[in-house]
C-alpha cells in the first residue's frame, strides 16, 4: 500500500495544505511565506526521501509563530496517516548530523506515544524572519501529532543557522531510518505488546 497521506486545516490564523509520500525522492515544493522555514523543510524532505507539497498562508502580520505550528501540526498528521499500523518498520531512528562546527542529534520511536525533550541555546532571536523559540515549537507539534518520541538537540554550535539546520537534518535521517522496513519483522510489529 502507498504510504501517503493528504491533510487540510484552515482556521483563522492559517490555511494549510499538506501532502507527503514516505516512500518518495525527497522532492518537494514548500512555499510557508517564511523562507528560512521553507529552507528547512526542504531540507527535512530530502533528507528523509519524503516527498513533500506544503502550502501555508498564514497571519505572518502578527509573526510566523501560527504558520510554523500548524505546519508542525499538519505534518506531524500526515506522517501518523501515512504510518498507518506500523507494521513492518524498524521503528527507532537515530541521527547525528555535523553542519561545520555545530552538530545536530535527533533520536526518534515511532511509539505512538508522543513527547519531546529540545535542548538547543540559540545566541541570536532571528534566523532570517523566522523567530529562533519557533524550532522547538515546529518539533513539538511535529512529534505530538505523529505520535513519536523525538529527542532533538544542537550540543554544540556558534552558527544559528547551522545548528537548526543540522537538527532538521538529523530529524530527516532518523525520520528515514525509523519508517523504512524491516525485512526481519516484515509482518510484525515490534513491540512486546503486538500493536503501537
């Protein structure tokens, strides 16, 4: 079965469209009206072969903060649709990704029990027009609507933009390694209780 997945939300604050395909090239068109965020998820979509289409118009009046949460909400739909039962799949993912001298570490389990712990100090507000507090927004929604646990963190780093970019990185990789298929349990889900 094609593991895609198509999500809509329109409030008053944003107007969304996502749609993504696990088993893709990394191909994607992302247009958010904030383009350090665009610049990211194009990163997180070709890094992890997900193709990704993402259309957002939002309240950027007030600031992005709306825009680049329902992104992270929609998205993090879209992979739990896309995931469907689990079945088959390594399930843990993890990434350490260098981005000169910052170092992005994402550690993921696609449990169905969502939580994240963020642990990155950024030196500056602003990366582009994008508000640095909005990343640990964008993985939260992210990992509470795919229902994972995400362990995400920059140790590292002079560069704002290095390091964000590196955490998405890394994000995309174990994002990659957690949803591919295990031939081993290829008719199994792995948990000891039979279902996540």
């Amino acid at each position: 079965m094609p593991r895609q997945a198509q999500i809509t939300r329109k409030t008053k604050e944003t107007d969304i469209e996502v749609r993504i395909d696990l088993d893709g090239k990394g191909v994607s068109t992302i247009n958010t009206g904030i383009g350090f965020f665009d610049h990211m998820l194009e990163a997180l979509s070709k890094h992890s072969g997900i193709d990704m289409e993402v259309s957002c118009k939002g309240d950027l009046r007030v600031d992005a903060h709306h825009s680049v949460e329902d992104v992270g909400i929609c998205l993090g739909k879209a992979f739990a649709e896309a995931i469907g039962d689990k079945c088959g799949i390594r399930r843990y993912g993890k990434a350490e990704i260098p981005m000169d001298e910052a170092l992005g570490v994402a550690v993921i389990d696609i449990s169905g029990r969502p939580y994240i712990v963020f642990d990155c100090e950024f030196a500056g507000n602003m990366c582009g027009e994008m508000d640095t507090q909005l990343f640990e927004e964008f993985f939260r929604s992210f990992a509470y609507n795919a229902g994972i646990t995400l362990h995400i963190s920059s140790p590292y780093g002079r560069n704002d933009h290095h390091k964000a970019e590196a955490m998405f990185k890394a994000l995309a990789r174990a994002l990659r390694e957690a949803s591919e298929e295990d031939p081993r349990f290829k008719d199994e889900i792995v948990s000891t209780k039979g279902s996540l």
